[in-house]
C-alpha cells in the first residue's frame, strides 16, 4: 500500500558555490538530476513535492549537486549513511556540512607528507617492517614540535588500493587542516600479515595459545618511539602520545595504556576485541593505570558489529566510569549502523583525533 504525501524538504550549506542542488532517492530510482531545489538564498534552498510513501518502507534519500560525484559528505569528508523520511507530514529541515567536488573529498595540497621507513625489525622478527609517518603538510615550512599518534595495521590507513580498505586517514587530515587540526605526526605501523593476530596477542589464555604482544609492545616504546622522537620534531612526553588501532590492533592499543602508560597518554580504540579478555574487563585493577596516569581515551563500537561488540564495548565504559565516577577524560562513541570495517573505522577517525588531541 501506498499513500500520497506533499513533503516540503528545507536544506541549508555553509558552501553555497556550484551546480544545483537536487535530492536523490528511493522514490526515483536514484536518478541524478530529476528533483532540483530551488535557492531561497546563497546557502538555503527548499522542495516541495508530491510522493508516493509504501508504508512497508520508508523513503531514502540524499542530497547531490547534479552528479553523485558531488554527492553530500559529513564535516571531515566522510560518507553519510542514506537519509530516511521518517514522518512525511511533517518539514524536513537538513544540514550539509560538506559536498564532494567531482569525486574529491580535499584540496590535495593538504595532504600529510608521507615519509616511509622500510628497514624496521621487530623485537622477536627477522623480516623488516614497513612504517609509515604522515607529517602535517606544512612540516617542512615550520619548526614547531608536534604530539604524534602511532597506529597500528598501518597498511589499511592511508593507500587507496588498501586490502581491506582504507580509513583514507590522509584525506581527513586534509580536511581538518582546513579547520587548523591537523598538527599531529601520525605513524603507521604495518602488521605482521599472517602472523597479526599473534603480534596484537597481549595475553595468553592457555599454553597453546601464540602471543608476542609484549615484545611488540616492548619494542615500540624502546626501538620505534625512540626512534620517531629523533628523526622528528616530537613532543615526546605521554600527554602528547598516543596509541590507537581498531580490532585485535585496538586491543593491543588498550594494553599499552595498561602496561606502558608511562608512555602514552592519549588511547584511539575502535571495535577492541574485548572478547579476548573477558575475564578481565570485570576486574577492577586494569582499569587504575588509566585513571592514575590521567589517560584521555576516545572507544568507539558499531552497532552492526559481531561478538556483542557494542555490549562490550558498552561494557568496558561502565566499568571505566564506575572504577572513577570523576573520569571525565573518556568519551563512548557508538555507530547504530556501524560495522566492523576500515569504512566506518575512517570515518570515525577524525573525531577521535579532535577528541585527543585539538
């Protein structure tokens, strides 16, 4: 069944340049350039319109300008989930922070420099480890000391061509150097390939289980971060470092705020598989190091993760927040639609960098 509604949709731009506005959507076919608005004023334009609304689905939509390759972003550039016409009867009144500029998402020439070093070897390997260092891309023009972020899987951060994809954290640097958020040294570490998961193995559960977490761990704070505080302008003290990942390379992240908080100051953790140390997300004790070091930590779930990801995550806060009611310094974030993948991890990436670090 079908009923027929006249919807008024109100939309407002801080970037009012460009080709028409239009809206695409479920109701016609995605079609590009069918339904233009029309602008009231530089910034604002308006819709009326007649729709045919299934009451067993609900209308999506999106705004575009003419073509989907400039189609609506969210503020740091990232993809927007589709737009749904909840109740037809009433305005619609929608915000476009930013818009795609033929399949652009910045202005290239804000792109960190990206400087790689291809000869580390781990604490425990004999193979080198690639490791990437994005440096803001007015490095070379200053002589300011920056805080730095280390990251792990670095090959699915940056390269377009990534294996599982990419978080493009490139790009959203870019956009927020528009906003002067972009003075952070960010360093990416490749994984083991193969071997990932027994390198982000922190803890061992049985004695058939791999784990070489430790001496990750050990080597970054002895070998790597050494290294990156010589090489580079650094601010080297733990309220200037941070240590982030997503997954097993979240967890791991958590351990290091654990173990090494003498060292990192500042925790990124997207989708931690808390799964691994479920015995321990109830125990008090793991939670004292990242009170009494003062630690800021930006946890992040999605919705439509497996493993109870978002209980667990939900979880973890709670325990956090119980263990120092005070605790301010922590935020939750949680992505209803949210999946476990480097698209979601990307996008949430830059307000988690504003969190800690701006």
């Amino acid at each position: 069944m079908k009923s027929v509604h006249k919807v008024q949709i109100q939309l407002s731009t801080p970037d009012p340049a460009g080709e028409a506005v239009c809206i695409s959507g479920s109701f016609n076919r995605w079609e590009e350039n069918e339904y233009k608005m029309k602008e009231i004023r530089p910034g604002e334009y308006q819709l009326d319109l007649e729709l045919n609304v299934p009451e067993d689905h609900p209308v999506e939509y999106k705004f575009i300008r003419s073509r989907w390759a400039n189609v609506e972003l969210d503020e740091f550039g990232s993809f927007t989930e589709n737009r749904i016409l909840t109740d037809p009867d009433e305005p619609v009144r929608a915000w476009v922070p930013r818009w795609r500029n033929e399949g652009r998402v910045c202005d290239i020439s804000l792109i960190p420099q990206v400087e790689i070093h291809h000869d580390m070897v781990i604490t425990g390997t004999r193979k080198k480890r690639r490791v990437s260092v994005l440096l803001p891309y007015d490095y070379a023009y200053t002589d300011k000391r920056y805080p730095v972020l280390y990251l792990m899987d670095g090959q699915n951060l940056f390269e377009d061509h990534a294996p599982f994809g990419s978080w493009e954290i490139h790009k959203k640097l870019a956009v927020m150097a528009e906003k002067n958020m972009h003075e952070v040294i960010v360093v990416c570490i490749d994984h083991a390939g193969l071997k990932r998961i027994e390198e982000y193995t922190y803890i061992r559960h049985n004695s058939t289980e791999k784990g070489r977490g430790h001496l990750f761990l050990d080597w970054v704070v002895g070998r790597l971060k050494p290294f990156i505080d010589k090489h580079y302008r650094t601010k080297p003290e733990p309220t200037n470092t941070g240590i982030g990942g997503s997954s097993m390379g979240g967890l791991i992240a958590l351990m290091a705020g654990i173990n090494q908080p003498r060292y990192f100051g500042r925790l990124m953790l997207f989708s931690p598989s808390l799964w691994k140390i479920l015995d321990l997300i109830y125990d008090r004790l793991i939670y004292l190091p990242l009170i009494s070091h003062d630690q800021f930590i930006y946890l992040y779930a999605g919705g439509k993760e497996a493993s109870n990801m978002k209980g667990f995550a939900l979880d973890f806060f709670d325990q956090l927040i119980r263990t120092d009611p005070s605790n301010d310094r922590v935020h939750l974030s949680i992505h209803e639609a949210g999946e476990h993948s480097e698209k979601y991890w990307g996008k949430e990436f830059p307000y988690a960098l504003k969190y800690l670090f701006f």
